[in-house]
C-alpha cells in the first residue's frame, strides 16, 4: 500500500516542553517503517548547554536512521535554554531566514517527506521578525499543532490556531500529547471532548498519545508505535 504523506510538514506546539520533538520523531520512524523516506528537521534548538548537545536533534537523527558520520538535522544550535533569537544575541549568532530556507531545500533532496519541527510555542520567533506561525506560508507547507493535556491547554490550543489560521497556514490537525503518568485531573479527563467542541470547523483532533516512560521518549521504534493513531489519520489509515 502507497502511504500518502506531505512532502514537507511542520509540527508547532502551543508551548515548549509540550512533546514536538517526540511527535516528529514518532511521525518520522512510522513513516520510515512503512518505507517513506522521511526524515526530522529542526532549523533552531536552544538549550544545548543544559544536555551538552542539542538532545531533540539528536533523538531526529535517531529516528532517521542517521549514522555517526551524519550531521544532527539542526541548523543552529544555542546554548542557552532561551527563546533562539534571545539565545542568538547573547552568543552573537546571526539568525539567517535565507540560511534556513536553503537547508531547508538541501535536506528535502531525495526524501519523500520532511518533518520539521518548530521550536517553542507557534508565536516564537526562529529570527528576528520571522515567527515560527509564518513558516507555513513561507515555506508552503501545512502545519500540525501538539498541545500538552494540562490545566489551559484548550485555551492555548485555541490561540495557537487563531494564529496559524489568520495568517493562511493549512492545519492538518492536533495532536494531544499526556505528559505525565498519574492519574488525569479533572481538566485533563475533560479536556480531548471539549477542545473536540470548540476547535475551528475543519481542523481535527488527529488523536492522543499517551504517557511514555522517559526510556521510551528516546527509542525511535516505542515512538512509532505510540504516534500510529496520528500517523494513521494523516495518510488515511494506511499501515
């Protein structure tokens, strides 16, 4: 069976630490499973320092299948754990949007789909005056939103989709993504049925991914599986 996937595809969230980095990589070893060749991609990542190296490209390049010799899929990478262009300016790092858009290309060459992964919340901006909300119309690509199920994840989710949809990007959905394994709160139970009722005609809730233990965050393979309910809405229920 033909798995029919976008090209290129960017996955933003309402947030940092909201699980992007797990959705690209779960999305992209899905894909590569089912024989796509597909690859993650992250024009910025800020917060090296805290990890040594930057961990989501690193967790992409897993989910790649990428070798040693491989270059991480990360154009720039910042030490400070800031929003990149605050980042960028305290290491005098210039912050290129044509840089981006020419490693953009170069990594699409060859592959079947490109999933890029923004960097905080969709209202950040990965160079001055270019936010990551613009890159969908920049780019010509559609956009997935990931939203942690907390306590104010509709009213972020909400907001994010303001953003993309008055800017003309194409949402293709969002994922709703558990960041923790205790038991729900009472927002958190409700949370999937109400943002169910009150997103934009047209956008849908592509599914849940549950908890993952921090061992299973890293391992490309406990990703796909976990990413199979979305990766399944997206290409029509193929694999």
């Amino acid at each position: 069976m033909t798995v029919e996937f976008p090209d290129r595809v960017l996955v933003t969230g309402t947030d940092t630490g909201v699980g992007k980095t797990l959705v690209v990589a779960g999305l992209v070893a899905w894909l590569r499973r089912a024989g796509v060749n597909a690859c993650g991609w992250k024009p910025v990542e800020s917060g090296t320092l805290e990890t040594g190296a930057p961990a989501d490209a690193q967790l992409l390049h897993a989910a790649n299948g990428g070798t040693e010799d491989e270059e991480l899929p990360v154009v720039y990478a910042l030490p400070e754990p800031l929003a990149p262009v605050v980042a960028a300016r305290l290491n005098n790092v210039a912050l290129v949007p044509a840089v981006l858009d020419v490693s953009l290309n170069a990594v699409s060459a060859g592959r079947a789909s490109v999933v890029v992964e923004g960097v905080g919340g969709a209202l950040v901006e990965v160079a001055e005056g270019l936010m990551v909300a613009d890159l969908p119309t920049r780019w010509g690509v559609p956009v997935i939103v990931v939203a942690a199920n907390r306590l104010g994840m509709l009213s972020h989710t909400l907001l994010t989709l303001e953003a993309l949809l008055l800017r003309g990007a194409t949402v293709l959905g969002v994922v709703v993504n558990t960041v923790h394994g205790d038991p729900p709160s009472l927002a958190e139970a409700g949370n999937v049925a109400e943002l169910r009722r009150l997103m934009p005609r047209g956008v849908p809730l592509l599914g849940e991914v549950g908890f993952l233990e921090p061992p299973h965050q890293r391992d490309p393979e406990a990703l796909a599986d976990a990413l199979a309910e979305v990766a399944s809405a997206l290409t029509g229920g193929a694999g």
